[in-house]
C-alpha cells in the first residue's frame, strides 16, 4: 500500500513539471520577434525573458533554476504580457 502511495505522489508531481510558463506556448518552435497568440489569444510577438522550471538532473526533490526562453508578449493593455 505505502509503495502504491509513494508512486501516486511520484506521479503527480512529475505532472506539475510539464505545466509551461505563462504566455510561452505561442513560442514553441519559434524564433524572437515571431508572431504569436498570447494565453489570452490576444496578437502579440515572441521576446526573450527568463523561466523557471524544475531540474531533477540531481534526483528528487527537483530544484527551481531559471532558463533562457521565449514568451509571447502582447499589447501593454495585455494584463498577461511579459517585458
């Protein structure tokens, strides 16, 4: 029973660490200053920012480290955008 336990929450965790950062779906496979569709399907463009995300290379728990990628930013008035 503790095994099946210690798999279900191995599990769910492991979920959480596929959930991308806000605004970056729009920029999968694309390049900076590209054409995107925030969150909100609002037009905007691809920028560099910064993301974080969790690293197991050293087994778990994971640690946050923060990666160089590409966000869709919309217009100033986009309460979603990233500078």
């Amino acid at each position: 029973m503790r095994r099946a336990a210690a798999a279900a929450g191995l599990l769910a965790s492991l979920a959480w660490a596929d959930i991308p950062p806000s605004d970056s779906e729009g920029c999968r496979g694309a390049k900076a200053g590209a054409k995107c569709k925030t969150d909100r399907q609002q037009p905007g463009t691809c920028v560099k920012s910064t993301c974080t995300q969790n690293d197991y290379s050293d087994g778990p728990p994971p640690k946050q480290v923060t990666v160089e990628c590409l966000v869709c930013a919309g217009s100033p008035t986009d309460a979603g955008a990233k500078k």
